[in-house]
C-alpha cells in the first residue's frame, strides 16, 4: 500500500540501460507513492558520494526522446492511477549560449518549485549517506528501489546529440492530460531552446478551454520552467503556425503528420520557410477495449466517463435532446415509473408523503423535458443527460413522430445544443 502523495524519483543510471528498469523502478515506486510522481533523469549521479564525477546539466541527446517516451508508455501500463511527470529542468545544451557564455556545471541557480510537495526521494543507486550531498534538500525519507536482474550494468555509450530549435510549435486539444499528451509536451520542450507554441483546439464534450490551459500552464512550468510558453485558441486547420517566422520546428504523431505538411505548404504559399517535422511514436493503450482506441487517448478516457457517477447521488432528472434516448437512462432506475408511484394512493411512497408533509397538501410531481432551459435544477441533486449528433436526432424525430427534417430541425434548435447541457450534466450518456 502506498505510503506517500507525492514522491520524486531520481535515475542515475546511463541512459542506454534504463529502457529495461523503467517498468520495474515504476512498479516499485507505485507501490510507495499514490498520486503524483516526478521523475528526474541523472545520469552518472551519486547521491551522498562527495565530490560528484558529472555536470548537474546534461545534454540533450536523442536517447532522452526514447527514455521519455518509455516512461509515459510503462506508466500507463503498470501505475495508471499516478500522475508521472518528467522533470527537464536539468537537460540544457553544452554549447555557449547566445551571449557567448557557456551553460554552468555546478548546482542549479535556484530551487524549482513544484506544484506537490515531494514526501519521499526515490533512486535506482544504493545511497551513502545522501543528507551531506544535498545539504539544501528537506527529505522526509529517501529509500532505494530494488535492482532486478535485468538492470545489469553496462558501459555508457556515445550518446548522439539531438537537433534543438528556438520555437517549437505543437497542436491538439489535450482534453484530461493523459500519458501520450505528456509525452508530446516533453518531447517537444526538450527541442525547445527558447519558446513552445501550442494551439488548442475547442470541440464539444472536452474539459472548459480555461481549465485544460491552466493544467497546460503547470504542467510545463514544472517539466521546463525556462521556456517562454505561449498558449492560444487553434479556430482553424493552422493558427498562428502559417504566420509565425520565428518558428522552426513542428512536433507531430503519425496521426498528424499530414497536418504538419499542411502547415509546411500553407508558409511556403506565405513567403514563410517550412518548419522540421519531429515525429513521435504513439503510446499503446493496454486497457483499451474492443470499442476504444489501440492508442491512449482522450477519446477513450471520454467514453469511459459516461455513465459514470461524478457527484454523489440524491436525487435524478434525466433531460438530452429530442429522441436521444432519456428513458433509456432509466433502464435501471425507471424514473417515469417510480415516479408516478409518488402520488398512487395507499403506496409506500405516498405514506411518505403524507407523513412528511402532512394531508390535505399539493404535491408537485417534476417531469420536465426543458429543465435545464426553465433554470429547474435547484429542484434535483443530479441531472443525467444524454446526447446524441444532431443528425442522429434528426432522423430518429422524423421517423419516430412522422414530421418534416424542416421541423425537426426547428425543435432541436429550440432548445439547448449538446455543449449547452453537457456543461450542466453530473452524469453523461
């Protein structure tokens, strides 16, 4: 059973050896750590050895790409419940800034700040009494994990050097921060020297665009704090991207890449040169079920929320647009039938009714299909919705009620769209 929130992992080990510890170090500190995981990536350190044999900043070296991606994908397979974030904080270029001074090598300037204070230091290396070697840190335990088998030790190879760029720009809606959107943020923060671009897309059914922004904001304030971060709207195909000069790279998937050309073919038609393509890999989903994506994503995660309960449970209505399919909510609980037991004479309900309220009294039974629209809700506790595309309940209104798709159309219109209900929903179907 985990016996800390929130704990810092620390991997010394070269970084050509670690793909094969990173599920077994993840599953050890799972069984530590319930919520929030750091990771920092140090190679060659030694907590508590004295002088220490490597820079604090290491370079940014094609096999951090793969380490990161790794991370993400084992996270999401053996410690889902956590919420893993890769520190960069750490990985710097070697080569003289643009003042022509060379990055230090001592300890950092300052401390990082994190969003969730660390109550225990995790690391793959035996400790020799690490307090001296970190006389600023504020341990509440600092623990070793266990080696396996396959963490043999190996010489370090040549790493080979990663391409960096200036500004780096990337796209998506990252709805409910999951593994893969973590990944292509690393990724693209260990290309970026000086500024990252994302554009945001807003669709229907994902997280408020102020909500998913400030998960954004501190997501990547923890994992590079240097990086000048600019978060804007995506309302169409390219944003800002087709007129930004100072961009130089685009990080895509295999799913975006077309995007990404499409980007490059609308800045040359601007006058503008095209930007590199940095491609990744996407994550694996092992939970996934025959109707979800192979993929992790948010759709999957989308879909696993419905029908679930978000608030605790008092009292129901069921409302959703025109023919989408209420009463089928009540499959379980037939809300129509329980409800019209409430007023049915010599009932248990009705007893209760009397007995709270007294006889000779008017009860009002809510049976409302605008109850959203005519600002009812205070009357319930929960409110379940169900949605479905407009066309969809175009074609189920014309069939079931025999009128035109004209009329059909002026109903839905009538009343609230999906978003619209969706954002007033406890529970969605």
């Amino acid at each position: 059973m985990a016996m800390f929130t929130t704990g810092i992992l620390v991997l010394t080990s070269p970084l050509n050896t670690l793909p094969l510890r990173i599920a077994p170090v993840l599953s050890s500190a799972a069984q530590l750590v319930e919520r929030t995981l750091y990771v920092h990536l140090h190679p060659g350190l030694i907590l508590g050895g004295g002088n220490q044999p490597r820079p604090v900043f290491i370079p940014p070296v094609v096999d951090l790409s793969t380490i990161i991606s790794r991370l993400y994908s084992n996270a999401a397979d053996v410690c889902g419940h956590l919420d893993v974030r890769v520190l960069l904080t750490n990985v710097r270029a070697q080569s003289a800034t643009s003042s022509g001074t060379t990055i230090p090598n001592g300890p950092f300037p300052r401390p990082q700040s994190l969003s969730h204070s660390p109550d225990v230091v995790l690391t793959d290396f035996p400790l020799q009494n690490p307090a001296p070697a970190c006389p600023q840190c504020c341990f509440t335990q600092l623990m070793m994990l266990q080696e396996t088998e396959d963490a043999l030790k190996e010489p370090e190879e040549e790493a080979e050097p990663l391409e960096t760029y200036s500004d780096v720009v990337v796209g998506g809606t990252f709805d409910r921060l999951h593994g893969a959107h973590k990944t292509l943020l690393n990724i693209s923060c260990l290309l970026a020297n000086r500024r990252f671009l994302i554009e945001k897309v807003l669709k229907e059914l994902v997280e408020p665009y102020s909500v998913r922004v400030q998960r954004l904001q501190e997501f990547l304030q923890e994992i590079k704090p240097s990086l000048q971060v600019e978060i804007v709207p995506l309302d169409d195909p390219y944003g800002v991207s087709v007129v930004d000069p100072l961009l130089q790279c685009i990080v895509v998937s295999e799913e975006t890449r077309k995007g990404g050309e499409a980007v490059n073919k609308k800045r040359i038609e601007n006058g503008l040169p095209a930007l590199v393509l940095h491609e990744i890999q996407l994550l694996k989903d092992a939970h996934h079920t025959e109707t979800e994506e192979e993929k992790i994503s948010s759709s999957s995660l989308r879909s696993r929320l419905l029908g679930t309960l978000l608030t605790p449970p008092k009292e129901a209505a069921a409302v959703g647009s025109p023919a989408a399919g209420r009463r089928l909510l009540w499959c379980r609980v037939d809300c129509d039938k329980l409800g019209h037991e409430v007023y049915q004479p010599d009932t248990a309900a009705h007893h209760r009714v009397l007995k709270e309220f007294g006889s000779g009294k008017q009860v009002c039974v809510l049976d409302a299909a605008v109850l959203l629209e005519a600002g009812w809700t205070d009357m319930t506790h929960e409110v379940w919705v169900t949605i479905i595309p407009e066309e969809e309940a175009v074609i189920r209104i014309t069939e079931r009620d025999g009128v035109t798709t004209e009329d059909a159309l002026r109903r839905l219109q009538s009343q609230w769209s999906n978003s619209q209900q969706v954002e007033r929903a406890n529970v969605m179907h």
